[in-house]
C-alpha cells in the first residue's frame, strides 16, 4: 500500500501548558479525530471567522 503524500507542507509549533493538551486531546477524542486535525480545522474557524468580521466591518 502507497502512502498519501502529505498535503501539509508547513510546521507550527506553539507552546501550551500540559493541561491544556489534555483538553485538545479529550476535544479531539470528542470529534474523533487527532490532536493535530483538531488543532487545524480549529484553527480555519477561527481564521474564517475573523474574514467575516472584517468583511462586516468594512461594509
């Protein structure tokens, strides 16, 4: 079996306490994905939501 490339060519890494990647990982588990994808589409909401207040702002 070929593996998937890897469609993520950037790294990004933040530093959190401990007990916060307890919460992303019992988050992630509640989502059924890993800490990784969580953090990513968390991420893209937040950037999607900011685009859209911007864009009402300017309105």
């Amino acid at each position: 079996m070929q593996s998937r490339p890897n469609q993520y060519d950037g790294n990004l890494q933040v530093r959190v306490p401990k007990s916060f990647i307890e919460q992303l990982d019992a988050a992630a588990h509640r989502r059924m994905v890993n800490r990784a994808d969580f953090v990513r589409m968390a991420l893209q909401d937040r950037v999607k939501s900011e685009k859209a207040t911007q864009a009402g702002e300017v309105a």
